[in-house]
C-alpha cells in the first residue's frame, strides 16, 4: 500500500510539472513567436514628413449622445496639417442630446467643410453604427475622396494625425491604415484594465502579422480608421458588414481577403477622450463583443476561460504551491509575463509595477467574457447607448 502511495503521489507530481511547464512555454511563444506584438515601439509610426496631400480626405463621425467630445473631436480634425481638402460629416444617429448643434458649434469659421447628417430609422439588420457610418459614406463619396477616414466621435486627432495615416498608405500602397489611439487612463479601474486592453488586443491581431500578406491574420481599430473608397467598394461596401459588432476587425478581414493590403499600428498622440471612471463602465465595454469574438459558442467560451487561466492565472498560483520546482517554473513564467506587458505599462505612463497587475486584470475580462455571454443568451448582448445589437435570431 505504501509503495503504491508513494506511486500515485509521484504520478501527480509529474503530472503538477507538466501543467507548470504550460504557462512558461506558452510566454516563451508569446514573447518570440507571435509578431513581437508587445514591442510597442515597432507598432508607432515613424513622423509624417511634410507633405503636399494625395488628395481629398472625407472623415464620417457617426454620433449619438456625445455632446461631451464632439467639439474637440471635430476642432481636431479642422486643425490637420494635411490641408483644407478635408471634409467632415457627422452623422447624428438620434440623439437625446444637442450633438448636433456642438459639432456645428466647433466648425465656425469653417462652415463649408462640415456636414451634418440627421440620421434616418435604424433599418432591419443593420447595427446603429454602421447604420450612421453608412449614411457619412453615401454623403462623402459624393465628392469623390481619395480617402475615407473613419473615426469615432471621442478621438482628438493629433494635427498630424491625418498626414501621417495618408503617408503611410501611399508609401506602401495600403487599402486600409488604421491606428489604436491612446486611450484614456488616469484612474484606478483605467490604469489596471485600459493597457491591458489593448495588450490583449494585439495580442489576438498582431500587427506585424496583419501587415503582412504571408499572414492571414486582419484587424483594425475602429477608432480611427483610413480606407481608400475603392478597397470599400470592392468588399461591398459598409453593407456587407452591417450586422457585425466587431465592425473594425470584419472589414479589415473582407479588405485583405479581397487582395488589399491591411496596417494596424498606435499613435502616441491622437487619443480617447471617452473616460471609463469605473470598473462597471470597462466591464460594459468589454461585455459587448466579448462572446461574439468567440462566435457565440459555448465550446470557445470553455477554451477561452481555461486557457487564460492557465497562461494567466496559474504562475502566481504556482508561487504559492510550497513545491520548488513548481515555484521556479511559476516565477519563470511570471517574469515572462511582466516582461511581455511592460512596454505597454510604460507607453501608458505607468510605474514598472503595474507589470505584476496582469494576472488581476486577466481575471476581470475572463469575469467580463462570461458576462457577455450570459448577456447574450439572455438577449441583451451587444449592450450600447441603449441598443442590443447582439441577440440570437429569431425562428
């Protein structure tokens, strides 16, 4: 009996060692086999160098309720170095508030080059964004841009936000250039989610791979967002997207599948003026695409929960095993870790600590993706300025 016990224990430890060895082996892929996405300084681009503009840029702004932003939104973008062949359209999808009136409020002096759209009944299908989004474009290309610039109405463009987006698409002949702008972070619930928001973000789309047209991999970031009207018409326009939630990401995949060439990049200049004070408001956030990145399926959900407990959750559980070799292999795949997020922790300006905070702000989101999928199945998914865009299909 004793030497079967002694048997069983050993077996479970081996078997406590292979499970430790997951989390470190999944952090050495990550750290040199998945695009360098957390090198953020391979992910800015290089200054705009000055430069005479390629043609017209048409910006559509679909907007509801953000009297807060609009204006510097809007003054931003009048602002641009790229010069004064750049119009504007906003497109205001009812809102309860005077967006409208503020946007064209922020263009005096410059009347000529904003347009504001009142946006008509949200049609079957469609989800309210691309919806207003549709509208700008149908506007905008009616006189005939070089360009679309998507971008959301809490983005304050950096004044050569503009130039640099067209230098970058002309330089290389790209049909979609889009940025992940420097969100907001300032508070407590901020500092600990927002970089690690967008640290999981590249993670699932790293950008070296979706620049590259080896890699099947596309996405963008909705905030800012430039398209050439051509590659959009050759996917079908806005309309063949106009059920997604994750719109940004779909029409970057339909763009490169058709043959055009995708950037995804950040900018430490143009940023989110939306500020997410509380732990409630990030974890709406997150809730509303999470389960459709996971196409609504429970087995994805299981997948998703398990495997980021084990490359998140379990090297500081490690740490506490009392085993030493267990520790070891925790530390090792802790410290990966913390090296992995620390760029990120430093572009947002924080102090090297919040490099440990990975593990805490993982567990969140894997609180939040459960979240979205009990939303979802109980047909509220897709929660946003009063709408649920997500919901199962009717029979």
């Amino acid at each position: 009996m004793e030497l079967r016990f002694q048997g069983d224990e050993a077996h479970t430890h081996l078997t406590l060692l292979i499970l430790g060895c997951f989390p470190l082996l999944a952090w050495l892929d990550l750290l040199l086999l998945h695009g360098r996405f957390w090198q953020v300084g391979r992910l800015l681009p290089d200054e705009a160098p000055p430069m005479t503009p390629a043609g017209s840029v048409a910006v559509v702004i679909p907007a509801r309720n953000e009297a807060e932003t609009i204006g510097p939104a809007v003054r931003s973008l009048l602002a641009q170095t790229y010069g004064d062949t750049l119009r504007i359209f906003v497109v205001d999808d009812h809102s309860f508030d005077n967006t409208a009136e503020l946007a064209r409020t922020a263009a005096v002096g410059h009347a000529s080059q904003l347009t504001v759209i009142l946006g008509k009944t949200l049609p079957p299908g469609w989800t309210g964004k691309l919806w207003a989004v549709q509208q700008g474009i149908e506007a905008a290309l009616s006189h005939s841009p070089s360009f679309l610039l998507l971008t959301d109405a809490d983005v304050e463009h950096a004044p050569g936000n503009l130039a640099t987006l067209v230098s970058i698409a002309e330089r290389d002949g790209y049909g979609m250039v889009s940025f992940m702008v420097k969100l907001h972070c300032r508070g407590l619930a901020e500092k600990l989610l927002i970089p690690a928001f967008v640290f999981f973000f590249f993670m699932l789309y790293p950008p070296l791979w979706i620049r590259s047209p080896r890699k099947r991999t596309a996405g963008a970031a909705g905030g800012c967002m430039l398209v050439r009207p051509e590659a959009l018409e050759r996917v079908g326009g806005i309309s063949a997207i106009r059920s997604e939630i994750i719109d940004d990401c779909a029409l970057a995949q339909r763009i490169k599948q058709s043959g055009g060439r995708v950037w995804l990049g950040m900018t430490a200049t143009t940023h989110s003026l939306r500020n997410y004070g509380t732990f409630g408001e990030i974890e709406r956030m997150i809730a509303r695409t999470a389960f459709n990145q996971l196409r609504h399926s429970a087995a994805l959900l299981v997948g998703a929960v398990v495997g980021m407990a084990l490359i998140f959750l379990l090297p500081p559980v490690l740490l506490l095993s009392g085993n030493e070799p267990l520790i070891a292999l925790g530390l090792a795949a802790y410290g990966l870790m913390a090296v992995t997020y620390f760029p990120m922790v430093r572009f947002y300006g924080l102090s090297p600590g919040w490099a440990l905070t990975l593990p805490v702000s993982a567990l969140f989101y894997i609180a939040a993706t459960l979240d979205s999928a009990l939303k979802f199945w109980s047909g509220r998914g897709g929660e946003w300025k009063g709408r649920s865009q997500d919901r199962i299909p009717r029979m």
